[in-house]
C-alpha cells in the first residue's frame, strides 16, 4: 500500500468535486430531509424577498343596465428570508491512515479510481443532510451566536410558528384545543378538522404533528376502534373527519400542530448560488474544506395557517378586519 501525502487526498478531493459538482446541492436539497418533501421550492435572491398575495371583495351582483361598482383588491406581502449557512470541516490525512479508508488507497491507481474521496464526501454530506433535517425543523436563528458552534443558523418551522403566532401584520390563523392527552387526542384531532375554515378545507392536505402525538394518535385509534389508523397503500396514517395525512416531525415540541393550503409552505433557495464546495485548502497537517449556500423555510401565507393554541385564544386572525377580510363566512369574533 502507498503511503498517502496530504497533498494526495487534497487532489483526489478535488477531482473528486469536479466531476461531481452537483453532491453537495443534492445533500443540502436532499428528501432526507423530511420537510423538503412538503415544500414548493422558492427560487429568489440571497436574503430577504417579498411573497405577494392578492385580497379581492365580493364582486357579484344582481343585473341593472348602470355602472355600480362593487369589489376592490387588496395587495398584501410578507418578507420572506434565507439564511446563509456553512461548512468548514477539516480533514487529517494522516488519522485516514489508521481507518479502514486507507486500505482503499492502492498504488498504481489513478485519482479516479481511489473511492477514498467519495467516501468522504459522502459521509460528510449525509452528516450535512442530517443536521439541515434537524436544523429545519427546531432551530431558532441567532445572529449573535455565530461562534462556530451548531445550531441557531436558520429558522426552523417550529419557529416560524411561534413567528406567524405573534405575527400582527399577517398573523396565523388559530385554532383553539385542550392540552392534549390520550384521553382526547382523538376528539382533539376533530376539533381541529372542524375548526379548519370551511372554504378551505379541500384545500388543506396534511397536519403537521411531533412523532410523539402521532404515534398517540394510532395508539389511540386503534384502542377505539380496533384498526390501524392507516387508509392508502402507502400505509399513511389520515385524520378521521377530512382525511388529512398526520406528518410526524422528530423534532419540533407535542404542542405543535400546523396545517396550511397546498403549497404554501415555502422551501427558499437562492437562485444563482448554489450549494456547492467553495475551497480546499492545506494548512499544516489538515485539509480544510469549505462550502455554503443559502436556505430557509417559512409560510408563504400566514392568514392560510391554522395553528392549534392551547392559551384560550379566539379562533381566527385574532383582528376584527383580518378576520372580515380573510374569513367573511365564517362569523368570527374577537374578545375586547
């Protein structure tokens, strides 16, 4: 076996990367990560950009031969944001040496075909797939924390939540529940559906849940009336009113349970900087390497999420003229 330099594993990293530019925006994009699956892709430039939606009045009326105006729109947009996120892992040639991987490296073969950077890569991309899964679920941005530690680089959709929940400008819809148990998960669950804004209701296809309320819920389901709670070949576990698909998220709290319209949960990328390894560098004993890109999560409409509260709030926008705006049918009201 030949002895591997610094320099050997430098160049084999990079061939490597240059043959395969697209392995990083694959990890970073990845359905691994769970809410990627649930998401439209919003392409813009990095940092904040606006999602516009458009409010128009009743504009139906009975025949009369003059002009009587009635209906007027609304412009509205909330500002979306992506964050910029990084890695900067390093490499030591010399600790590749007493794994297994040092075996892959024999002499004679060219770069190519040495798998030793591909194993590599793909190892620390599966570990960037892994923590962007975590991350996008129960992370809280913190500008101030950037110290090189993990965590705090993105909002995750348990904290845009919290964010949409406290929103007054475009607040979230909520929907009021009992703390639940699984003594009344299952009326909870209907609760919910019933809750949901009539109009709306065909157009929401999923709940969001933690794991832990999920599984409660088919055990719950089961214990009531003897059958799994699952009605597509796909075994996916559905609400009993309006058939919406129960996705349990790993990592967000058991008081969260989220639903929104088809398509407005927002994956946001950047449009011209993909995720992709900037450099590698050599320093003394290590190899460096670097990569970035851009990436956030959030609710493209707030006023189309329906957020279960537990606080004995008003069901609703929680303001008179939103609610009338948004929800004209649905006779809410706001406690003074």
């Amino acid at each position: 076996m030949a002895t591997m330099s610094i320099e050997d594993v430098q160049k084999e990293l990079n061939e490597y990367i240059s043959n395969n530019k697209e392995i990083v925006s694959a990890g970073v994009y990845s359905d691994e990560i769970q809410l990627n699956k649930y998401c439209k892709t919003i392409t813009a430039v990095k940092g904040k950009f606006p999602a516009f939606h458009k409010i128009m009045g009743h504009v139906v009326q009975g025949f009369k031969a003059e002009w009587q105006e009635l209906g007027e729109a609304e412009f509205k947009h909330k500002m979306l944001k992506n964050y910029r996120q990084k890695v900067n892992f390093p490499i030591v040639p010399d600790e590749v040496l007493n794994t297994w991987l040092a075996e892959l490296y024999v002499e004679g073969k060219t770069a190519e075909e040495h798998p030793i950077s591909k194993h590599i890569m793909e190892d620390l991309m599966a570990k960037v797939t892994d923590d962007l899964d975590d991350l996008s679920q129960s992370a809280s941005y913190d500008a101030g924390n950037f110290s090189g530690a993990y965590g705090g680089s993105i909002d995750g959709i348990e904290a845009q939540r919290d964010a949409a929940i406290a929103d007054t400008d475009h607040p979230a819809f909520k929907i009021p529940l009992n703390a639940i148990t699984p003594a009344n998960i299952l009326d909870e669950f209907k609760s919910f559906e019933k809750q949901l804004p009539k109009k709306m209701r065909k157009k929401v296809k999923r709940v969001f849940v933690s794991d832990n309320i999920a599984m409660e819920f088919a055990d719950q389901y089961e214990q009531q009336y003897g059958t799994k709670p699952t009605y597509t070949a796909n075994d996916t576990m559905k609400t009993p009113l309006a058939k919406l698909e129960i996705v349990g998220l790993h990592g967000v709290s058991d008081d969260f349970m989220v639903a929104t319209v088809d398509g407005n949960l927002g994956r946001l990328i950047d449009v011209f900087d993909k995720p992709q390894v900037t450099d590698i560098q050599k320093q003394d004993y290590k190899l460096k390497i670097f990569m970035d890109w851009h990436l956030g999560y959030d609710f493209l409409i707030n006023e189309l999420t329906y957020v279960a509260v537990f606080d004995g709030s008003d069901r609703g926008l929680g303001n008179a003229d939103k609610n009338a705006l948004y929800y004209d049918s649905e006779n809410l009201v706001v406690t003074p």
